[in-house]
C-alpha cells in the first residue's frame, strides 16, 4: 500500500503529557499537509510543508504544538502540554505540485487523540 | 472569502434508493477547484472527484455523479442505487488562489438495508 499512514491511529494520554504524530506521505509527494477534526466538523487547516520547509501555520496551532518535516519525507506533529481541548483526529495528507499546479490532496487515515 | 455550503446535516435513505446531496459555494477567485470526499467510520478522508472552475461538464463514476454549475455556484453529488457501503459522511471542499482547502460542515449519509 503506498497511500498516507498515520501512526499512532489512536492514543489516549492524560493531561499534560506530550504527544507526537507521526505522518509518511505518499513516496513521490513534495507537500505534507497537518489538519485538525472534532465530531461534526470538516477538516481545520493547522500547517503545510513543501519538501523540508514549512511553508504556513495556521493561527489554531498554538506554540504547544510543532511540526517537522526533516529530510522532507516523513513527518511528525508534536503537542507539548496536552489540554482536553485538544482531543481530536489529527490529519495528514500529501499532494504533489508541478509548476503552479497542485494535484489532488490525499489523507491519511488519521490519529485519534483523547485527553483525559 | 471564501465558504462551503452543505445545507443537508443527515440524510437516511433506504438501500437502492437515489439520494443528492448538495454543495454550495462562495468565492471570489476566478480560478477553483472543487473537491468530494468521502469519510467512514474508519475516518480516513477518500477522495471521490476533483473537478476545476473552467470544467463544467457533469461526472459520471458508476454509481456516482456529479452536477457543476458556476451559475449557482453549486457542486452536487449524486448517488445512484446506494449501498449500505456507501453509509459515511461526504464532504465537498473548495480550494483558491490561497490553496487552501475550505470544507462544508459534511452531510451524513445513512443507508438502510
């Protein structure tokens, strides 16, 4: 399967632990996308990379929370000082982009989190 | 700005029946794409369609279709003969010039045996 795999899929963690999601894109993919969901509601945008840089933040991700994308491959989404606010389906998703073009967003299936 | 309309929170159906569900969407750009996605249980986001402002030709995938039209700014789905497999919930998502995909609230499609 070559599709966007999320690990953990589910974690439950008491307050004020940290957290850390880890997303592999699809292989040939040079955009990694994190996106944030609760019950009810579509995706929220939290931050996008192209290769290795992070290219924009959304004001939702608050300096508890940080992304990397080291060698532009793989990446990890880290929550420092969980609050039960944060519960949520973390969503990564890849896209490639040639020239001014972007394809299609593919996601992943997803990081459940609870915080209890 | 930018925004995603789906009027329609649940729809229940009985198998084999038609069902549509709609999207609304406002933007001021004159270049979009428009987007489908369906999410089940498992949660994992599968994209359906992806359709551009300057295509307005309508979509048929088997049992899926798809109607695009700029005049009132709507992109609607429909689903033919449904599958209790086809239960999940949809969402049509639209992206602009910023690139950044904007998603309607999704409707729940409930299929009955």
């Amino acid at each position: 399967d070559t599709g966007v795999s999320q690990d953990p899929r589910h974690k439950i963690t008491k307050r004020g632990q940290n957290v850390t999601f880890r997303c592999d894109p699809i292989s040939e993919h040079n955009r990694l996308y994190w996106y944030r969901q609760t019950l009810g509601q579509g995706p929220e945008f939290l931050t996008y990379f192209q290769n290795e840089a992070q290219l924009e933040k959304s004001r939702l991700l608050s300096d508890r929370f940080s992304a990397e994308r080291p060698k532009g491959s793989f990446s990890t989404l880290e929550i420092q000082r969980t609050e039960q606010g944060d519960s949520a389906m973390y969503l990564c998703a890849s896209s490639s982009q040639q020239g001014s073009w972007e394809n299609t967003i593919y996601f992943g299936e997803g990081s459940w989190l609870t915080v209890v | 700005a930018q925004k995603v309309t789906q009027a329609q929170t649940e729809i229940s159906v009985v198998e084999k029946e038609d069902v549509t569900l709609d999207c609304v969407y406002e933007t001021r750009d004159t270049t979009y794409y428009l987007f489908w996605y369906k999410q089940p249980p498992s949660g994992e986001l599968v994209f359906l369609i992806r359709r551009n402002s300057f295509d307005e030709q309508n979509e048929i995938s088997g049992r899926y279709s798809w109607n695009f039209q700029k005049s009132t700014s709507s992109f609607n789905f429909t689903i033919t003969a449904s599958q209790v497999v086809d239960s999940a919930v949809y969402f049509c998502a639209l992206r602009g010039n910023n690139r950044k995909l904007i998603w309607g609230l999704g409707t729940s499609l409930a299929v009955n045996p």
